[in-house]
C-alpha cells in the first residue's frame, strides 16, 4: 500500500492495525500461558468464525509474500527532490484541534469545481504544525464529506467543531506538479519570473528540457511555500540551493481563483516554513 492510499484503504489499513495489535496480544498470552504448562489456540480466539467468512476455508487465505520470498530496496534518482517536495497521489488523514488562545484552526479555504481546497495556512498555527499545505484538498472533516460544500459552509463547520478534535481527510495538492530542474554553471535552471508567475523559459535549459510551463504561478520550492513572498525573497531561496531545485507549480487559472480573497495581510502571515524530511 501506498503512503498516501485512497480514503477506503485508509479505513482498511486503520482495521488492519486493530487486527494486528489484537494478533500481538493473543500471541503474547500464549506465551504466557506455554511457560505455565497451559495451552491456547490462537486461531480460534482470533478468528471464532473464519471458516464461514465469506464461504472461504482457513487453507484458502494465504499471507501474501513478495514474488522469490526476497524484497527489492528502492533505488532514488540521481536528482530527486527533497522527501518534503513530493506530491502524493492519495490520501492522507490528518488529526489536529483549534487554538486555546484564539479557538481558531489557523486556515481558510476556496471552492473550486464543487471541492474544497486550502488557500491560507498561517505561520505557526494549528493547521501548519499539523501538515496541512496551501493546494491540499479537504475530502472530509471530522467524517463528513465536503464534496459540494462552499466557502461560508466549510468555515461554519470547521467552528462549531470540538475544538479538541478537528479530523482532515486530504488529498495531497491535486491541482500542483512538481519538478525537479538542475543548475546550470552560472546556477541558473532556465526560467524567468514575475510575481511568482513564470513567463519566460530558456532555450535547451534545465526547465526547458523537464517540462516547465508558462503561466504558472510558484508555490514551493523544495517543498517550502513561497506563496506570498516577493520575487527577491523566492530569489533568494531558489540561489541558496546548491545542484539541484525542486519547483511546485499551479496553473494560472488555479491560482487566481484560489488567492483571489486573499489580502496582503494574510499573505504576509501564510506558512513558510521548510517541510519536515521524512
């Protein structure tokens, strides 16, 4: 399974994890009782109706092992981005609660296309120490689907919430691309832009040849939101790396829709915080 499996996955894995803790207990006491000279049958206390269970046998259900019984190390790429630039292609559960202070999350949102998605994080807050990132979209809040919910509506549930338990189902940034270019001599990667708007790409450079595209707005580097920062400060950050720059980057009419409440207030005090290496 996937690091970030599909919502039903997730659900699975999380009755998966049960099964496994209560096989560790059960095994635990068998232990137990062996060196008292007593005997318990594992399997029938775990599994009391197995055989009936969906018309299968207990010779039927086999532990899945990898093809030669051996497992195969994954090998990185020469120039792979960092661990925290990474978008995942699934989904990811994410449990926090509002600030004692203030009783806020520390987010807010936009509706787009009858889903809801994260257009502010604020620096420090709940919501940024709990992983949400600017481009995630909300499939869940606290079990309820957000499909078709709007702005005012999502914002409204998320206050009448416990403030001690705030569950996020989340796609990880479905509407974002990565890509990772590298630096030529004069540590450049081959792309010019304004406003955090890329309007220019370089002849057979490194951006040229991964795919970067014209109007699209910058959202990370390396994984660290710059959405909000002036061109100088992303300047900055991308001429601080050394070989290699992952980029993250959102169609124009993505953006637009996504920042258009968004005031300069609120972008001053977004997240831009570095991603934690996993």
């Amino acid at each position: 399974m996937s690091l970030y499996p599909t919502l039903e996955d997730m659900e699975v894995a999380g009755m998966a994890a049960q099964q496994s803790a209560m096989e560790s207990h059960m095994t635990q006491q068998a232990i137990t009782a062996a060196s008292h000279g007593e005997n318990i049958d594992i399997a029938s206390s775990l599994y009391p109706t197995l055989d009936g269970w969906m018309g299968l046998e207990n010779s039927a259900l086999q532990e899945y092992k990898p093809a030669g019984g051996a497992v195969v190390p994954a090998m990185a790429p020469v120039t792979g981005g960092p661990s925290g630039a990474e978008i995942k292609h699934g989904v990811r559960a994410i449990v926090g609660c509002k600030d004692p202070g203030t009783g806020r999350i520390g987010l807010s949102v936009e509706s787009i296309n009858k889903g809801i998605f994260v257009c502010y994080v604020e620096a420090g807050g709940i919501a940024a120490r709990a992983g949400l990132r600017f481009g995630d979209q909300i499939l869940q809040i606290n079990g309820e689907s957000v499909a078709g919910w709007n702005k005012k509506k999502t914002i409204e549930f998320m206050k009448k919430a416990d403030p001690a338990h705030v569950k996020f189902a989340v796609r990880d940034r479905p509407f974002e691309r990565t890509i990772t270019c590298v630096k030529d001599s004069s540590g450049c990667i081959g792309f010019q832009f304004k406003k955090a708007k890329i309007n220019a790409i370089v002849k057979d450079s490194s951006a040229a040849r991964n795919g970067v595209l014209t109007d699209h707005y910058l959202t990370e580097i390396d994984g660290q939101n710059i959405v909000g920062l002036s061109d100088e400060k992303i300047l900055k950050i991308i001429r601080s790396k050394e070989k290699t720059v992952t980029v993250t980057m959102m169609p124009q009419f993505v953006y637009d829709h996504m920042v258009q409440h968004l005031g300069k207030s609120l972008k001053k005090h977004m997240d831009h915080s570095e991603p934690t290496e996993i």
